[in-house]
C-alpha cells in the first residue's frame, strides 16, 4: 500500500505542503520498523504512526487529486470558452466584412441618387413628353398652314404671271395693230396727194 501511495505521489506533483518530508519519514519508518527487535508493544504503536502518516499522505493525495481533477474541468472550461471566443471573433470579422460591404453598396446607392437628383433637376428645366408633343403638333400644324398659304401664293404667282404674259402680248398685238394704222393712214395720204396736185 506505501508503495502505491508513492507511485501516485510521484506521479502528481506536492502542492509544497510537506508531502515529500511525510513519505521519507513514512519510508524510513517503515524500514526501521521492519528491522526493529523491539518489543510487539513498540512495533504496534510504531505500526499506528505509521498508519497515521499514510493516512495524511492518502488525505493529501486525495487533495491534489481533486485540485488536479477542477483544473482538468476549469481547463476543459477554458478551451470551452476559448472556443466560444474564437467563434465569436470569427462571427465578429464576417459581421465587419458584412458592413463593410453594406457600407459600399449604401455609397453606390447614394452617388446613384445623386445622379438621379442631378438628372431630374436637368429633366425638370425642360417640357416634359406630353407638352413637347403638344407643341410638335401646333408647329405642324402652323407648318401645314404655311405650306397651304405657300401653295396659293405660288399659284397666284403663277396666274399673275399668265395674266401678266397675256397683257404683254395685247399690249405688244395693240402696238403692232397701231403701228400697222398709222403706217395704213400714211399711205393713205400719200396715194390722195398727188390728185389733189392734179386738179
């Protein structure tokens, strides 16, 4: 039984409370007891001391055990919550990636309605569609009128200039017909003056 109560205290290190002291002492007794002729009364009480070392080694053994066992636990516990930690960080970067794009995409979204707003600011100085196309069909229609006008004055134009064509051509018949009159009269004249001499 010593013996196993020194494998284990060497196998878990002393929380520096006297447990190597008590099993030196526990093994030198056990040695001197083994040796000793003494009397059976000696050798028990030798025997309880003995026992009663063993005893605090076992207590103190069992101490550490159970320190040993709550840092496996808090150990256990540790790497639980380090783990925790890590998923939270790594949550933490994609959540920053995240806005990080959220914020990009509200930038684009803000320039585009700055665009929009500068646009419709242009748009606004202008007729919309629906007036433009008022104003189309009252210009076609004016155009349409003028062209109308266009077409009578050109035939006007044309009818003065036939018209004006027949006055050149009587008056230049009119001039030609008293030209013909006075050059008929001069004859005339010419043919009753010689029998006006005879007489």
């Amino acid at each position: 039984m010593a013996n196993e109560v020194i494998r284990k205290r060497l196998l878990i290190d002393g929380d520096g409370a006297g447990d190597d002291r008590r099993i030196n002492v526990l093994l030198k007794s056990f040695t001197k007891w083994c040796n000793s002729p003494g009397s059976p009364e000696e050798g028990f009480t030798q025997y309880q001391r003995m026992l009663g070392t063993l005893a605090q080694c076992e207590f103190s053994m069992g101490k550490t055990l159970m320190v040993y066992d709550m840092n496996l636990r808090e150990m256990e516990n540790y790497e639980k919550i380090y783990t925790d930690i890590e998923q939270n960080i790594t949550s933490a970067h994609e959540k920053i990636t995240e806005c990080k794009k959220e914020i990009l995409r509200a930038k684009r979204i803000r320039k585009n309605r700055q665009e929009y707003d500068a646009l419709a600011k242009v748009i606004q100085q202008h007729p919309d569609r629906h007036e433009t196309l008022k104003q189309l069909e009252a210009l076609d229609k004016e155009l349409q009128q003028l062209s109308h006008i266009k077409e009578n004055v050109d035939a006007k134009l044309e009818l003065r200039k036939k018209q004006f064509h027949v006055l050149l051509s009587t008056i230049q018949e009119l001039q030609q017909t008293l030209e013909n009159d006075e050059k008929s009269d001069n004859d005339d004249n010419n043919h009753e003056s010689p029998a006006e001499n005879g007489e």
